[in-house]
C-alpha cells in the first residue's frame, strides 16, 4: 500500500510541476493589458514621496514675488497657450503641461536647480475665461509639480494661496492684441 501510494504522490507531484510550467507559458504568451511606457504604480509612489515636500514649498504671493524678483528665477505657466495668451502672470514662461519633455523643459529652464514658481487657474478666485477653476483635486499645479520633480528639478514652489488676477500684486498681463 506505501508504494502505491508514494507512486500517486509522485505523479500528483509531476503532474502539478507540469501544470505550472503550462500556466507560467501561459501567462509569459499572454499580451501584457497597457502600455510598458506607462508605469502607474510608478507614478502613484512617485506622488506619495512628492506630496511632503510639495506642502512645505507653498508660499504666500508675497513671497512668490520676492522670489520672482531674483533672476535666477522662472515663473513657469503650464496651461494652455490660449490661456497663457489671454492671461498670466507678468514674466511667466509658458511651456504647455501636455508638452513636458526632457528637451522641451531644458529649453525653457536654464538647469535642474533653477528655482521654479508655478501657478495655476486655482490659485484665482476670479472663475472667468482664462482661469475656469478646475475641481479641487484635478487642479493642474498638481501633477505640475510632481513632473517637474520626476523630471528632475529640484527647486519646485508652488502660489499657495487664493488671490485675484486684479491684486495689483499678482501682476496680471495679457499678450492678446486689442483691436
């Protein structure tokens, strides 16, 4: 009876060893669900490690502008080149969000250490054409910041506050032609 019963144990053995080099070819042959240039859980550890160091670089307008006043500082307006048009802040760069590349941003920001301001449509209260608020978490100076750290820059602040484009400390411009 131990014999036989050592012989089922083997084939039952085999047969499970086979069964999972078939599903591991399987699985191996089987198309990969999405892009291998997208790395979401990537992204997502990549936000988590930002967040802290994205809420101890929001700064008051007052403080954005001392900022601003050095020259070795951008002002970097990533919505669209129709808003920017329309409105911005007075010595901003405009490099649409959608067009984040590593030439692209070494185009408009001298070196991975020059200081960079960034703001968006929710940091105004005014809610008109060219700054519709967003919702709260889609707001853009979100993933704003965090690809410019991905990208490797590294000294990221943020307008941390509520103002209006007609503060005459936000230095609200247009580049629109008027007729």
């Amino acid at each position: 009876m131990g014999e036989r019963r050592n012989a089922i144990f083997g084939l039952a053995v085999i047969v499970a060893f086979i069964a999972s080099g078939l599903m591991a070819s399987a699985q191996e042959a089987a198309p990969q669900q999405g892009s291998p240039e997208i790395d979401y859980p990537g992204f997502a550890a990549m936000t988590d490690d930002v967040m802290a160091y994205r809420e101890s670089r929001l700064v008051s307008l007052a403080d954005f502008n001392a900022m601003k006043a050095d020259a070795h500082t951008i002002v970097l307006d990533t919505r669209s080149g129709t808003a920017y048009a329309m409105g911005h802040i007075d010595g901003a760069v405009h490099l649409n969000f959608s067009d984040f590349t590593d030439e692209k941003l070494a185009a408009v920001i001298p070196s991975k250490d020059t200081r960079i301001l960034i703001y968006c449509n929710n940091n105004f209260v005014d809610d008109v054409e060219p700054i519709v608020l967003k919702r709260a978490s889609l707001a853009l100076n979100i993933p704003t910041f965090i690809n410019l750290d991905g990208y490797g820059y590294e000294n990221i602040y943020e307008l941390g506050e509520l103002v209006s484009t007609t503060d005459e400390d936000v230095n609200w411009v247009t580049s629109l032609q008027t007729p």
